[in-house]
C-alpha cells in the first residue's frame, strides 16, 4: 500500500518502532506484513493521518483498510447518525504485593497537575499499593470534599527507605528525594526539551510521561534511561452527557462555543478570538464562553488582565458589529464541570502544545464535538473522524518572554498566526455551528476513542504494572 503523511508531524508507531516523517507529500511505501504487524499503522490510515494513495484489492489486509475508510462518512445535516453503543471501560487491576509508592506534587491546586496526582494517588491506593502522598506547597483551590480523599493519603505509613519515589511534577520543579527507586513522571509540551529539563532527568532512575508524543521527544535528548508512556485520562462516572445543565444568567446565545484552558499564550487564546471575531458578528446566534483564570493568580488584578487581553483582540475589528463572547474567571468545583459542558454545543481549543489536554477528553465525555489544534500530546487521541482538526503551520523558536514562562524561552511550537490556521479554525467553527448530525458523528467515535485508550483506570493500570516490575526488580537486587 502506498501513503502520503498528511498531518505534518512525524508519526511513530510504537509497537513496530516505526517513525513516518512528513515529506510534504512524499509517497511511502507499507508492505502488508507491516500493515499485519502494527495497529497503530492502520489507525493512522483510519484517522488519516496516512493517505491511500494507492492499495493492492487482492491483498485482504488492504482491502479490509480500504472498507473501513469507504464505511466512514460525514453526514448532510438532515442526516441522522445510528445510536452508537460504546465500549464498558477497563477494570481496575488489583495488586496483591506489599508495594510502598510515595507520590509527590501538587495536589490542591484546581488545575492539570493537581488533577492527574490526585487521580493516579487515588486509583494507585483503591488498586491495593500503599500510597503516601506527600503534597507540593501551591495556593489550596479545593473544597472539603476534593481535599478530604486526598488528605487521608498523607497520613500512610511507609518505608522510609524501601519505597519507590514517583515524583510528579514539572521538571524544573523536582527535588531530590528518598526512595529505594525515584521516578520523574512529567510531560513535555514543545517540540524541544529546555537542558534545565534534561538534567532534572538525570535525579532520577526512570521518566514517565503523560503522552508518546512527550515520550518520544524526550528519547531524543535522553539515551540512558528508561522512558515509559503513563496515559492521563478522565473520570468516565463523572463526566457524562446525563444530567443537570448550567443555567446562565444572563442567558446566551443558542448555540455556544465553550473553551476550557489556563490563560496564558501557549493555550492560543489569541487564535481563537481572532477567528471567531472575524467568523461571526452579533447576527449570528452564537457565544463563545471561555472559561479560564490567569496563569498568576485570580485577584481582581488578574481577572482585569484577561479583559484587556480580550479588548485588545477585539479592537482589530473597529467597524464591525461583534459576537457575543463571556468569560468566566471563578474555580469550578469539578463536580460542577460536567454541568458546564453540557449547557455548551462545541469544545474548541487552538493550543500551540498541550501535555495531553484533560478539558477536551471531559467535554467529549458529555457529548460535545472537539475543535483542537493536531500537534504535540493531544495527537494520542485527535482524529479526522473524530474532530475538527486544525493543521498547525511552521514550528518556531519562541521568543524569550512571549510564553512568560522561562523554561519555554528559545524552545519550539507551533507558531499559528498564518491565514492558513486562521482559515481552518473559522472554517471548522462556521461548521461545528452548523452541523449537528456531523458533530454527534465525530463525538461519539471520540466517546469510543476515550474509553478504549484514556480513563483513569488506563492511567492507574498501565502505573501498577509497571510499579509491580519495579519492585521485582528491587527484589532480585536485595
């Protein structure tokens, strides 16, 4: 079968160790062994990611490729998609060893991080490991009930000496710690690593990472220690498309366009605001609701900050008549989020990187299409079938200061300030507007992508098994 690589990333399929750069159209050549071989090679032909630009009818696993591409389709708006049924997530694997796991980071703040600690803390202890958590200082964003689970796990007696460190954290901020084993579980969102990163890497005996695009940039600075993938995920009990409405008021428009990030230029809140002031105007029945806090603090100060970034986007468009826009600076209990998305018609996000981006995954979760920038870790889950991609332009250097945080000086993403991105993403919104069978199409084959791949079951699985290799192997050494 011959291919062309579309996505303008380099794709790597892990269970063959294969890497299929972008040659800006250069035809590849896959054999049907390797076809045979390797899922992820036909999942990126079905999420075309790979195009068909040529196949062999009498060779059966390219003609099966052939069916599944012909079966896909994007329906006419009078067009009403089949009920889905969707797959049950996987169980929860038990372990019956006596492991000590001390896990540190931080844990009360409302954010990622917060949330992917407290998620792998939790399910690592219902598995049956013996988990202390040992807290990073940071401002406390929880109520009584998100702290209280947490707050137990504090207090679990450990070996002081013979436990394995998992130490989960940004790298700039790890610290040397004990620990018979120390790992580094961390994610990288640019397409280079800062050397601060690379020594923090060298503390520790192994690097975990939230996603393989994090995974297979850090291989390529680091040789001599182990590299695991450990997927994020999402709380498949919680966020669900059943159940209460945020109620506005005032009320919003009818259809709404809700965005999900920290305020801060990597999550490309200029993108968006660009396209969709030019997009729309206040005939159109549309909001765009951005739900988000300053990286800083969330002081009156910071709230301001977020308005004059807005006011000066919107100052581009000096003689046009607007579209409706709200923001939202407050902590959302997380109990309330799914509440919030499913007031909302459309999830869109036009980051320059993300580690793997939860928002997204949750909003999927209670029924709303994606509209989201195809690079860095969010490429483990975006598909054309499954979302309104957005094809990044030239990958840059940034400039020291744009990011406003040091780390990310100098270092690579996705620029996004053609005409060609602009283009995409009012297109993809003028059509997530627009089509709602084309949407519950691509939501529910994301539905099915999450439950296959990424809950926090995947996350807390994938850790024991590892963590059980880890203690044999201290075993054997003792």
């Amino acid at each position: 079968m011959k291919v062309r690589n579309i996505s303008k990333n380099t794709l790597y399929a892990e269970d063959i160790d294969l890497y299929v750069p972008f040659k800006n159209g250069e035809i590849e050549e896959l054999s049907p062994d390797i076809l045979k071989k390797s899922k992820a090679l036909r999942g990126f032909i079905l999420g075309r990611l790979l195009e068909v630009v040529e196949h062999n009818p009498q060779e059966r696993i390219e003609a099966s490729i052939i069916y599944l591409l012909n079966k896909q389709f994007s329906p006419k708006n009078n067009e009403e998609p089949a009920e889905a049924v969707f797959p049950d997530p996987p169980k929860l694997k038990t372990c019956e060893d006596k492991i000590d796991v001390k896990i540190h980071g931080i844990f009360y703040d409302a954010g990622g991080y917060g949330k992917v600690n407290r998620n792998l803390a939790l399910k690592l202890s219902e598995s049956g490991l013996n988990v202390k958590v040992v807290p990073k200082r940071s401002q406390n964003q929880l109520n009584e009930d998100e702290i209280a689970p947490i707050a137990k796990l504090e207090k679990t007696e450990i070996s002081p000496r013979n436990h394995i460190l998992i130490d989960s954290i940004i790298p700039s901020f790890a610290e040397m710690s004990t620990g018979k084993y120390r790992i580094l579980y961390t994610t990288i969102e640019s397409y280079t690593v800062p050397e601060q990163f690379i020594k923090c890497c060298e503390m520790y005996h192994e690097i975990w990472t939230t996603c393989e695009f994090a995974t297979n940039i850090l291989k390529k600075y680091i040789k001599d220690k182990p590299i695991f993938t450990i997927p994020t995920g999402v709380d498949t009990e919680l966020y669900t498309q059943d159940g209460p409405r945020f109620d506005f008021k005032p009320n919003i428009n009818n259809f709404v366009f809700v965005s999900v990030f920290g305020w801060n230029y990597r999550k490309g809140y200029d993108v968006l605001l660009k396209a969709y002031l030019d997009e729309f105007d206040s005939s159109d029945d549309v909001s765009l609701l951005i739900v988000s806090r300053y990286q800083y603090g969330t002081t009156k100060f910071h709230r301001n900050k977020i308005k004059e970034d807005i006011d000066k986007i919107m100052a581009y468009f000096p003689n046009k008549s607007l579209p409706h826009i709200v923001r939202y600076s407050q902590i959302i209990p997380e109990k309330q989020m799914p509440q919030l998305y499913r007031a909302a018609d459309c999830f869109i996000l036009t980051t320059r990187g993300e580690s793997m981006g939860l928002p997204p995954l949750e909003a999927s979760m209670c029924g709303l299409p994606v509209i989201m920038t195809n690079c860095s870790g969010q490429q483990a889950y975006l598909r054309e079938n499954n979302a309104y991609l957005i094809q990044p332009d030239r990958i840059e250097k940034m400039k020291p200061g744009q990011m406003k945080i040091h780390y990310w000086d100098d270092q690579e993403f996705p620029i996004l300030n053609s005409k060609e991105v602009h283009d995409q993403v009012k297109k993809a919104m003028r059509t997530a507007a627009t089509n709602e069978a084309g949407n519950k199409i691509k939501n529910n084959n994301m539905k099915e992508m999450i439950l296959n791949n990424f809950t926090w079951n995947h996350t807390a699985n994938a850790a024991v098994n590892r963590l059980k290799e880890i203690s044999k192997q201290i075993e054997e050494k003792s």
